[in-house]
C-alpha cells in the first residue's frame, strides 16, 4: 500500500502583502511623476503643436494655412540658403564644443587631482558664469572686443598692431562668447567623471612602468569617457540652439539657426517654415545624442557602469 506524497500548499498573500507588492513596483512610476507632469504639458504638446504647424502652409495673406504637407521640409532641405545656415550651426557647435573641451579638461583634471586648499575657490569660479545673466557677459564681450576695446587697446599700445582687429560682430567675438557661456556644461560633467577614477590605478599605471603621459592616455583619457561625451552633448545642443550670442554679437554675413528661426517667425510672419526649421533642429540635436551614444558604447563599452 502506498501513499501519495503531496507537495506543501504555499499560504496565498494576504491583502496588505499583496498591497505593498503593487506599491513597490509602482514607487519608480511615483518618483518619476513630478518630472512627468512638467514634460507633457511643458516640452511634448508643445512640441507636438509645433510639429503640426510644420505642416501649414504659409499664406501672406492668412499667416497661415491649415494643411498637410511636406512642402516646408523640402524647402528647407533643398534651398541653399537654409543649408548654408546648418552647416554653420553645425560647425560653429562642434567648434565650441571642442573648444570647451581643449579649455575644461585641464581644469577639471587640475581641480580634482592637484587642487586642495583652491578647490572651493576653483568650483566657485566655475558656478560664478552661470550666475550672470547671458546678455550682461555678452555686453561685457562687446567692450572687451569693440575696435576701441580691452584687447585692441592692448595691442596698439604695446606697438603689436597700429590698426584695430575687426572681431566685433564677427565669429572672432562670438566663438570666444560661446566657449565662455558654455564651458561650464563642459567643466562640471567632467570633473565629476575624473573624480570617480580610483587613485589606485595611478599608483597601479606608475608600477607597471608607464610614465604620466602614458597612464594619462590609457587610463586616465578612457576611464574619464563619460564626461567627455556627457559635456560635449550638452555643449553641442546648447550652441545649436543659442539665440542671444548670435544675435548679439553675430554677424549678418554668417547666420545661425535659432536668429533665423526668429526671423521666419516674427519678422517674416512664416510660422510654418519657422516651425519646420525647429523640427528640424530638434531631429539634428536628436541625431547626435542618439549617434554620441551609440558610439561611446561601441567604443568604450566598459565604461557604461563608471
């Protein structure tokens, strides 16, 4: 005779069990709520909104026109004026960037790896320009590169130079602009990517026989990836969007994407073509995160978890 063996019945969950069950899987939704009811109402339906005039069509006589048509992107894409005014802010963007990049490294690398009583003043410094308002540094770049300015004044006066360069309203006072409005969104990423390297793996670089050129190029340059490209995509979509520096102390000769943008929409009255151009504009920010991303983790897969 024989007796079946049954396996042990698990208790069902109680309420309150099962309760706290669904709120622990609910808690992310919970903490990402408040950034969720600010980014519908405030960046997705109005963009979706801009999106939808990008497919009006411009009319002199109605402003606009209700329709569905891709005539505005085809413009856009195919007139040479348009495509002179992307290639500009593209290049002017990847100019700055590095730029920033060039000047932020160094200072980021000194702060966290040498710096020790001058830390705080050297973080302060760092804050300071995102504290004064855009267009007080851009009038302050004005009087530093005007013919009679700081730098010409210098210059003529210790017999360099008996003329006056002509940067104001050039690319020679708005690139410099740019690169100081923005070096900060370089700067912070990276000594932050640098703070996290182990001192270890100086000490490590050192034994092994590698000088300080070496660890820094393969250690040191690698395991700080994270900031490189962090900053750098925060640099980029910032200048590809700027409109006070260009407009300020741009020139007419040489446009910039967000200036003309304004231009299509408030002195043009062509709201559909000003629409387009910022869809556009969005798609290319868009691209190069998507592409800076996909890269860096081709690249460097082992720093995703750094």
């Amino acid at each position: 005779m024989t007796t079946a063996l049954t396996a042990p019945t698990q208790p069902s969950p109680s309420l309150g069990m099962r309760w706290r069950r669904r709120m622990a899987g609910a808690a992310p939704w919970l903490w990402l709520a408040p950034a969720i009811a600010l980014f519908v109402p405030f960046f997705i339906v109005p963009m979706a909104v801009v999106f939808r005039n990008s497919l009006n069509r411009d009319d002199p006589l109605a402003l606009m026109v209700s329709d569905v048509t891709l005539e505005n992107y085809t413009s856009i894409l195919t007139d040479p004026y348009y495509l002179t005014v992307f290639s500009n802010s593209i290049a002017v963007s990847l100019g700055v960037t590095l730029g920033t990049l060039i000047l932020g490294y160094p200072f980021a690398y000194f702060l966290v790896r040498y710096a020790r009583s001058s830390r705080g003043f050297l973080l302060w410094a760092v804050y300071l320009p995102l504290m004064v308002s855009v267009i007080v540094r851009a009038f302050g770049w004005i009087v530093i590169t005007a013919d009679t300015g700081l730098i010409n004044s210098i210059l003529m006066a210790t017999g360099i130079l008996h003329k006056p360069l002509i940067m104001l309203f050039e690319l020679e006072s708005m690139v410099p602009a740019m690169i100081h409005r923005y070096l900060p969104l370089m700067v912070l990423p990276l000594i932050n990517s640098i703070g996290k390297i182990d001192d270890t793996l100086y000490s490590a670089s050192s034994n092994l026989g590698a000088g300080r050129a070496r660890t820094f190029r393969r250690v040191i340059l690698p395991l700080s990836a994270p900031g490189i490209v962090a900053g750098s995509q925060l640099v980029f979509a910032n200048v590809l969007s700027d409109f006070v520096i260009p407009n300020l102390l741009g020139s007419t000769r040489f446009r910039m994407l967000a200036p003309v943008i304004y231009e299509e929409a408030a002195v043009h009255v062509a709201w559909a073509t000003a629409a387009a151009l910022a869809i556009v504009m969005l798609v290319v920010v868009t691209a190069m995160l998507f592409i800076s991303n996909y890269t860096f983790r081709r690249l460097a897969p082992w720093a995703r978890t750094l």
